[in-house]
C-alpha cells in the first residue's frame, strides 16, 4: 500500500476541529503526494497491467456448459453442469471457461475458494466480448435469496466477461462482497435488470455491486473494472456501493446508466464495524468512470458519485452527465472521533455536466451530521448545472479544510442558479478557499 504520507496526515488531522487553522499548501502537499491505484504491491501491478488483458491463470483449464454434466472430467469435450460443482474443483491458478448460455444458478464463492498472489482463480467468460453470452439470471430462480453472486471469504478471484440479471427482491444484488474476502478482481461484466420492489420505499435496496465491510476482517485488494450497468433500480441503495472495512478498493473505467439512485458511492461510520477506526471505506481510487441519469425515487438529490464517509478518496478524471447532483462529498453519519471524520479527498479532472440540482456538494449537510475536512478540488469543468432558480452549482455545509481551485465553471444559456450556497454559517464551514477558477457565462460568480 502507499502510505508514505499516511502518518503525516494523521498528525495534520489528529486535532482537527471547526476552530482548527490548517495551512492550504501543507493539505495539497498531502493530498498530492498520496497517489492510487490502491492496493499491496503485486495487486497494484495487476491493476495497472489489466488492459492488457492480463492472464492471471497458469493452472488446469476446466469448462462449464448447459449440456454438460457434473460426472464429466470437466474438459473442453465434456465440461462440468453446475457451478456448485464446477467450483468444488478449482484450485489455485485453476480457469473455469464457461459456455454461452442462460444458467438459472446462484455462484457461491467462500473461503474455501483461494488461489494465490501468482494464481488466482478465474471464472470468465468462453467467448468473451462486448455483447457478454454468459447469463446469469434470477428469473427462474424460486428461493428467496435476491443475490446472484456472493464472495464471502474468498481471496485471489478474478470474474470476467460474464452478465448478471434478472433479479426482483428486496436486496437484490449483481455481486455481493463480503469479508474477509481480498484480492478480487471483477471486469468487464454486465449487470442489468436487477430492481427492488417499491424503490421509493425506504430501506429497500438493490446493488450491482455491494462491498460490504463489517467486524470480521477487512475486505481489501479489490479491482471494479471495465463493467456496464445499466437499467437498474436500487431504490434507497447505490450501483457499485464500498462501505464499512474495506480497504485499498479500485473503480476503474465502469459504466453506471440509469440505475436509480447513487451512482458510485463510498460509505462510512454507519456501525457495520464494531471499531469505529475501521469502520469506513479507506484508500478507494475512483477514476475513469462514466455515470449518467441517477435519478432518486424517493425524491433525494441523487449524486453521480458520493463519498460519504471514508478517507484517503481519489476522484479523478471521471465524467458524469445528467443526474440530479454531480459529485459529493459528505458525511451523513456523525463520527465518533474527529480522526474518523471523512478525510483527505482528491476531486480532479472531472467532467460533471447537466447536473439538475447541485454539481459539487462538500460537507455535512447538517449541524447534527458528521464532518467533512481537507478536500481538494482541483482542474476540474463543471458545465450547464444547476441552471434553475434554487439551483446552486457548488453547496457546501459542515466542512473544514476545503480547496476548491483552478476549476472551469461553464454555463452556455442564462444561469439561474446559485455558484455557491452555504446551507450553514461560517462557524460551521471552515477555512475554505475558492481561487483561481475560470468561469463563463455564470455573471457575478467570482468568489
């Protein structure tokens, strides 16, 4: 992991309060010098080999097909049924090569599933590409479990080239991780079509993908690559969800449309973990990704990507269109320490564009919420937001240690709105700084 300015912050943060003065340029020393992708350093290597198409399997190659049968040898010739039984098989380094097809079967992988650090275990897709063959859906399926792939305690996983969809049910899920499960690595899959009843309900929830940390042990080592999701409804849930312990988690170059509420969200200091110091998502790289029309059913301004709660965040480069909000980071559970604050948050190079209500919103939106401190916003365009009467492009509320700077703010017909809304008074919102930011066609925004 890279943590060689881990200590330096803690220190920086460790008395971190509304009074507190903190020196802009020492926060973007920090922020600057901690870089992703996340993760030790053989994952990090895969991570940034992936778009090679890296071959992560060296072992027996097996093979899963409708017409199969589990008393087969599981060859190319005669490949294996069922998953349950195809995976009962695998060892380290193994591939598990699957056949175009509709397979009406949840896919269980847990602890007893481990490859290694030089191989991992891979279920992928036969003929892989862009149009994903290999389906597994929900829609025949009778129990009352909603999730079509759980990984709980598995470890050096990769699961590629496959679609999921056709799930209907209250927590409903593409893929669910849970701890200790690490080093896993889900690209280039579809997830469609997965929707919980009454979405406008609260506490009904759907995920494509969920990452979800409790006491157990850490869930760390993750890669969300290169996946589409589209046609969702996760009612008061997120698309591709990290919450609780987890840890050196990578979201790269995914596709998230129209699937309902948040798009990409990183969670925190919601008591899923006994120890409030692990009890939120840290080191998450969030770069490349495309997210467009997340639209709340409950009536919640639905932001594109939200971080709330969680430390060491990276936002970068990525483009998101035509959601209600654009980008947030906020802290809607009060920390039990000032040190579990959400923390150390890199936004830049996004493109955040015909966001309805809020293009970039920071803090605690509430006196009674938690805080938000040592942000940075930076190079980032921001483009026709908020353009409305009671619309504002930047928000902010409970916050300390906040850069927004060197940002392009662009409005092409006659803004309406607000540049930016304080929903608290300055004893609640700390040392921000706004300079050195571009602007046309939003008269008077000059802060």
């Amino acid at each position: 992991m890279k943590k060689s300015v881990f200590l330096l912050f803690i220190s920086l943060f460790i008395n971190l309060s509304c009074q507190t003065n903190f020196n802009p340029d020492v926060e973007k020393e920090v922020l600057n010098g901690l870089s992703g992708p996340f993760g030790d350093d053989s994952f990090i290597s895969i991570v940034e080999c992936v778009e090679d198409s890296l071959d992560l399997s060296s072992g027996k190659a097996y093979y899963l097909s409708l017409t199969g049968s589990d008393s087969s040898d599981g060859s190319e010739e005669n490949p294996f049924k069922t998953f349950e039984y195809a995976l009962s098989k695998l060892s380290a380094g193994d591939i598990l090569w699957v056949e175009d097809g509709k397979y009406s079967e949840r896919i269980n992988l847990s602890s007893s599933l481990k490859g290694r650090e030089d191989a991992y275990i891979t279920i992928a897709a036969k003929n892989g590409g862009a149009e994903n063959k290999v389906i597994i859906s929900g829609a025949e399926i009778s129990d009352d479990d909603f999730c079509l792939c759980r990984i709980t305690g598995a470890s050096y996983i990769r699961i590629s080239g496959i679609t999921f969809k056709d799930s209907y049910g209250l927590d409903a899920a593409g893929i669910i991780v849970s701890p200790p499960s690490s080093h896993i690595i889900i690209d280039s899959c579809t997830f469609t079509n997965i929707k919980v009843p009454d979405p406008a309900k609260e506490d009904h929830v759907a995920n494509a993908i969920s990452c979800f940390g409790d006491s157990t042990a850490s869930i760390n080592n993750i890669l969300i690559y290169n996946n589409s999701c589209t046609n969702l409804a996760t009612g008061w849930g997120e698309c591709i969800s990290v919450t609780g312990n987890c840890e050196n988690i990578n979201i790269i170059k995914n596709y998230v449309d129209d699937t309902g509420n948040i798009g990409i969200d990183v969670g925190g200091n919601y008591s899923y973990c006994k120890n409030a110091a692990l009890d939120f998502a840290r080191y998450v790289y969030i770069y490349k990704n495309t997210v467009k029309n997340c639209e709340s059913a409950y009536g919640d301004t639905s932001y594109g990507i939200y971080a709330d709660g969680g430390q060491h965040i990276q936002i970068l480069n990525n483009k998101v269109s035509s959601c209600s909000g654009g980008i947030e980071i906020g802290a809607e559970e009060p920390q039990k320490s000032v040190n579990y604050a959400t923390c150390d948050v890199l936004v830049k190079g996004n493109e955040v564009s015909d966001c309805q209500e809020c293009a970039l919103a920071i803090g605690g939106y509430e006196k009674k919420r938690g805080l938000v401190a040592g942000v940075s916003v930076v190079n980032n365009t921001f483009t026709d937001n908020a353009d409305y009467e009671g619309g504002a492009i930047i928000a902010m509320s409970k916050s300390n240690e906040v850069s927004i700077t060197n940002n392009s703010f662009i409005n092409t017909t006659d803004f309406k709105g607000e540049f930016l809304y304080k929903s608290l008074n300055d004893k609640y919102i700390k040392n921000l700084t706004v300079k050195d930011n571009s602007f046309s066609g939003i008269e008077g925004a000059e802060y």
